[in-house]
C-alpha cells in the first residue's frame, strides 16, 4: 500500500478540530461529574445561587463534602440569557434586513462597497468595545429618558414597567448591546445575498409590472431567506455567548427572574465569568464544577439553537415545493 | 521517496526550532523570573514597585496580572505563579488542605462607603444599616434607622438604589465581613465572601470592578456603594459624598489615615504568627471597622533555592522599602506597624 502523506496530513490536521471539541465536552462532562450528583435535575429549575460560607469549614450535604449552604440554582441565568439574545434578535433583524435592502437596492454600485465595508468594520469592533459606550452612553440613556417614557408610554403591561427607578443596567441595556454587535452580522450575510439574487428575477418582476417593493419583498427576500435564516442564527450564536459587554451593562441580577425590560440581569457566559474568582476560593472545588455544569447547558442551548436552523434552513425549501 | 524528504524537512525544521528555542534560554539564564496575579487592588501598587525593585535587583524580573483575590489564591496554590495577590486572606478550610500556603500582608488598605444623595454633604451609617440596606429591608433613604443617626440632616424620600460587585472581589470579602460582623442578622442569612449571594431588591446594580461601582454611584442619584480606598482621589472628584462608619466602640468614623491606622493598630497584639487575622470592625477608639491588610499568598515549597532566594528578595524589599509613603500615598494604603512586619518577615523567611 503507498503511503500518501499529503492526504494523511489533512486527514489528521481535519481530525484536530472535531478533536478539540470533543476534548473539551468530555473534560466538563468530567469536571461536572460530581456537580451532577449533587445538584441533581433541581439545578435548571432553582433560582436561588449560593457559593455557600467559603471560609466555613466544608459540611456533608447530599454524600459530598460542600461549602455551608452552598445552592447551585440557573434558572435566572438560563431567563437571561434567553431574553436578552431573543430581544436583541427582536430588534436586529429589522434593522439588519433594512439596512442590507438599503445597501442593495438604494444606494448606487459605486458607494455601496464604502457603505457595506462600513457595516462590516462594526462587525470587528471587540464587544469590551461596545460594553465601554454602553456604560457611558448607553446606560444612561435608559435610565434618564428611554426608561422613563417606555414606562410612561406602555407602563399598564408589567413586562416594560419599572423603566423609572433603575439606573438603566440591566435587560434592555444587555439587549440593545447585543443587538448592536450582531446587527452586522445579519445585514452582511443578507447582503451577499441580495447581490446574488439573478438580475433576470428583478427584471422581470419589473417587467411584469412590480413596484420597487413589491420586487423586494415577493421577488428578492423569498430566494434568499434560508441566507436570512442562516445569519439570523449566526447571530443568535453570538449573542447567546457574547460576555464581556453583556457583563459591563446588565446590571447582574441573581436570585430573582427577570420581570421587567429594566430588570438586572445575568447570562450564562457572563455569569460564569463574573464567579470563576470567588469559585477558585472554594476548598471542595464543587462551586468549580458547577460553573462547568453552567457551562455544558449554554453548551446544550447553543447546540439546539444551530440544530433548529439547520432543520428550519434544510426544511424551509420542502414546505414551499408543496404549495406548488 | 516522497515520505523520506518530507520526514527529513520535517527533522531539519524541528533542529531549527529546538535550537532557537535553546539560545532564548540560554539567554534568560541568569535572570529569575517571578509571577505575580491576582487582587486588582493590590495591582497598582506592585506596578509601582517592580520597577524599583528590578532596577535594584538586576538579575529578577517580575511580572504583574491583576485577576482578582481568588485567582490569586486559587493560582499560588496550585504553583502556577510564584505570588498571589489577595484582599482576602486563605480561609481555614483551605489552610488545612494546603498547610505550605502563607498569608503574607504587604500593607495596609481600606475601604470607602460612598453616597451619592444630592444636597447631602455628610452622611453616618452603621453596619446594621447598610446590611439593612443591601438585604432589602431599608428602601429609602428617609427611613426612620438611617434618620435617627444623621440628627438634622435633611433625607430625601427617594429609594436608595444599592450597588454591588459582580464579579468576585476582595472588597465585597471586607465589605460583606463588616456587615457580618456588627449585623447578627446578615451573618447567618449570608455570611461573608468574595462574591455573596445578593438578596434581590428592586432597582439596585450589579457593577464590575471598583472603575465600574464608580461609574454607576456617579452616574445614579440616590445610590450608595462600596469602594477601594485607592479610588478615593477619583470618588472626590466624582462628587460622590464618603459616609462616616460606625466602629465597635459606638462611634462614626471617617476613613482617615488616623483612623485607618487605630484599627490596625488595634489587632497588632492579637495577630497571630500566621497573620491570618481580619482587622474589620475592630475594637478602639476611632478605629475605622472596614480595614484589611493587603496579602501576597505564597508556598512554602519552591522549586529551587534561586526562585525561593528571589521571591524572599521581592516580599522583604516590599514591607521595607516598598512600605515607603512615595509609594503607599499613591494608592492611599498605609504601612505595616513594626510588630507586623516582624511576623511578616519571620513567614518571609520560611519560603525555601
């Protein structure tokens, strides 16, 4: 048999990666092990997080030694983490769609690569970033005058009341960051596929007759929502794990789920960063080893997420050959 | 064929590197390179000693990560750097586990109660106050507790916004201590510790860093916060008011390097060999109750005689020289009183 190194190279170089990944699922399935049995199914379901007195010697709870009234709750950070990047898609998309049918059909052949490469750059900008304006403008902002009039305006639904006596940290602030940061992903994934949509299309919804919006909305957006799709839950990826800007302006709410717009917040990623410190002080290391539990249902979320796209994505084709 | 030259490019590349590699270190040989991570509040001040300290000491380097208390711990432990830096000193629990982990302090620090309540200039607050505060149970600032110990000051009817840490921090350690410590109530809800689980109430903020709690008292009418005596410069000029303590003797103190140094004075007879002691709500008279000493958490056991020599070196040249007020007065830490820094030298020497 004739050896080809060529080939054996990429195999092994493509092999390092489902490698890598599976590296890390085996090492918090391993690291968490211990959690597992302690926290038990309860962990998903309590709200209350509780390192327990670090600086107790260690009591028997449950067969394992642990912190005195250590309590390993999620709930509130699995709420926050889903508000906040549902919200942040809520108000993206539209901005996104706008935007890349703006930079398509709006604006001539020769600015547009100025414009778009604009939208692009705000794609680069690191999320501390954006967490630093959203601290000094951002915050305030809400808690002066967003705040205030969203409460004013709607405060008859409990869900946008409160807007008047937080400090503007907290659900929104983390929304509207996050919103921010994907929006370019969104708008640029959507673009390329607006420009690709065949000339012949366009000119023959015009030829038949079609408004300008007519041949975007029921010629253009149809061929290229798999495309929408696709960025939407590129989108969805990042926020969900996105943590320094999150950290920086979601006020870090524990122990209490979300109510409000204005509630203060936390998310899986941003948590985890914000206990990782005081976890290390922990003597029986189960405060550790919870955060890797944390870690493996954002894990678990992130994955159901990118496996609905794809069925949505793979699925979506099917649906519209059976109205035919 | 083919494998046979790529096997032999392969070989001569890894030559290559390994002796790159082996004239890097060759290079670093003679020098002695130390780690310090950790306590961010600890950090400016290592920042302005290391320069001095490898001027004078040519054949050390040292380099500085700020990371927070319990990395600090939580990596001096485990070997990966040579000093921790912590607000906090290793718990009981931990110093069983790990008997060859000094608590070291370097200096003394500590900690502001900041307001911001406009049209108030001094303000008085207790223990039980603040705890009352942050647990949820006093929500305005014209509550009759919070009135009864400012006579004559006029208190807004506004909802006090409370701001604490999110992330793990040595100042929510000697914050959440004071409450502990004069509230009965606080400890056994929720003790104390780098991160504690904070009692949700209505409109308050989770912040990150001591930059970020200043950021959110300025930015917040009606707050009221705790922060690191090193931004002291920085909340004056933010125009946030600093409360006056009450101390186990009864009294309301203000953090004033007087009165920072009655409380370490304070505990100098009781500090044990192993300095693991909290100088919070010290009793004396005008000693502030929120004071802690500032710890370099170092092993015992050291790979060799060198790294040993240079971290002995490093931590003597700090509670001497390093004690000098050119460089405390610029993060507002005091320095140890002699007795201290006997013990202090007395740990120092048994890193081997």
């Amino acid at each position: 048999m004739k050896l080809k190194p060529f080939r054996l190279t990429l195999l092994s170089l493509s092999l390092l990666i489902p490698a890598a990944l599976a590296a890390v699922i085996l090492f918090l399935l391993f690291y968490a092990g211990q959690a597992f049995g302690f926290n038990g199914f309860g962990f998903v379901s309590r709200i209350t997080w509780n390192l327990g007195d670090l600086y107790s010697d260690p009591v028997m709870t449950r067969g394992v030694l642990v912190p005195p009234g250590a309590s390993y709750g999620i709930l509130v950070f699995i709420f926050g983490t889903l508000l906040s990047s549902g919200i942040a898609i809520l108000i993206a998309v539209p901005l996104s769609v706008g935007a890349a049918i703006f930079l398509s059909e709006a604006v001539p052949a020769k600015i547009r690569p100025v414009l778009s490469m604009l939208v692009e750059l705000v794609a680069v900008v690191p999320s501390v970033v954006f967490g630093l304006w959203g601290i000094a403008v951002l915050v305030p902002f809400i808690g002066n005058i967003m705040g205030p009039a969203i409460s004013h305006a709607l405060g008859f639904i409990p869900f946008f009341a409160g807007g008047d006596s937080g400090g503007g940290y907290g659900l929104l602030a983390a929304s509207v960051v996050l919103a921010l940061m994907i929006t370019p992903i969104i708008a640029t994934t959507l673009l390329d596929a607006l420009l690709q949509v065949p000339k012949e299309n366009r000119e023959s919804a015009f030829a038949l007759g079609a408004t300008h919006f007519e041949v975007v909305s029921k010629a253009m957006m149809p061929m290229v929502r798999t495309t929408l799709i696709g960025g939407i839950v590129l989108a969805l990826g990042r926020a969900l794990g996105e943590t320094m800007a999150v950290l920086m302006v979601s006020g870090g709410g524990i122990n209490i789920l979300p109510s409000s717009l204005f509630s203060p917040i936390s998310t899986i990623a941003s948590f985890i960063v914000s206990q990782l410190d005081s976890a290390e002080g922990d003597p029986t290391n189960m405060a550790v080893r919870s955060l890797a539990e944390i870690a493996l249902v954002l894990f678990i979320i992130t994955l159901i997420t990118n496996a609905g796209a794809k069925l949505l994505t793979t699925g979506l084709p099917h649906v519209r050959h059976n109205k035919h | 064929m083919n494998i046979k030259r790529s096997l032999l490019r392969a070989g001569v590349a890894a030559i290559a590197l390994a002796g790159l590699t082996g004239l890097c270190t060759s290079a670093k040989a003679d020098t002695t390179t130390l780690v310090e991570t950790g306590s961010s509040l600890l950090y400016p001040l290592f920042n302005l000693w290391v320069p001095d300290f490898t001027a004078a000491n040519p054949g050390i380097q040292v380099s500085t990560t700020s990371t927070g208390s319990g990395a600090g711990i939580a990596q001096a432990i485990k070997g990966l750097v040579q000093i921790g830096a912590s607000d906090a000193y290793v718990s009981n629990a931990m110093a069983a586990k790990h008997p060859e982990i000094l608590s070291i302090p370097l200096a003394i620090s500590a900690q502001e109660i900041n307001y911001n309540l406009p049209g108030v200039k001094s303000l008085k607050l207790s223990g039980p106050i603040l705890a009352g505060i942050f647990m949820g149970k006093i929500t305005k600032w014209n509550d009759p507790e919070i009135a009864a110990a400012n006579p004559g000051v006029a208190l807004p009817a506004h909802t006090i916004i409370p701001i604490h840490r999110l992330d793990g921090s040595g100042d929510t350690f000697i914050f959440s201590q004071y409450l502990a410590d004069s509230t009965p109530a606080w400890k056994s809800a929720l003790g104390y510790s780098t991160a504690i689980s904070w009692p949700a109430i209505p409109g308050e903020i989770g912040a990150k860093g001591n930059a970020g709690m200043l950021q959110a008292a300025a930015a917040n009418p009606y707050s009221v916060t705790y922060i690191g005596i090193s931004y002291a410069a920085k909340v004056a000029a933010a125009g946030l008011g600093t409360a006056a303590l009450k101390d186990a003797d009864g009294e309301y103190v203000l953090p004033t390097p007087a009165n920072i140094s009655a409380a370490a004075d304070s505990v100098v007879t009781t500090t044990p060999p192993d300095e693991r002691i909290s100088m919070i709500f010290a009793a004396g008279p005008n000693a502030y109750p929120i004071v802690n000493y500032e710890y370099a958490v170092v092993s015992t056991n050291q790979p060799n005689g060198t790294v040993a020599g240079a971290i002995q070196n490093l931590l003597t040249w700090a509670i001497t020289t390093g004690n000098d007020p050119k460089y405390l007065d610029k993060v507002h830490f005091l320095p140890l009183p002699a007795a201290i820094q006997i013990l202090s030298k007395t740990q120092i020497a048994k890193i081997q």
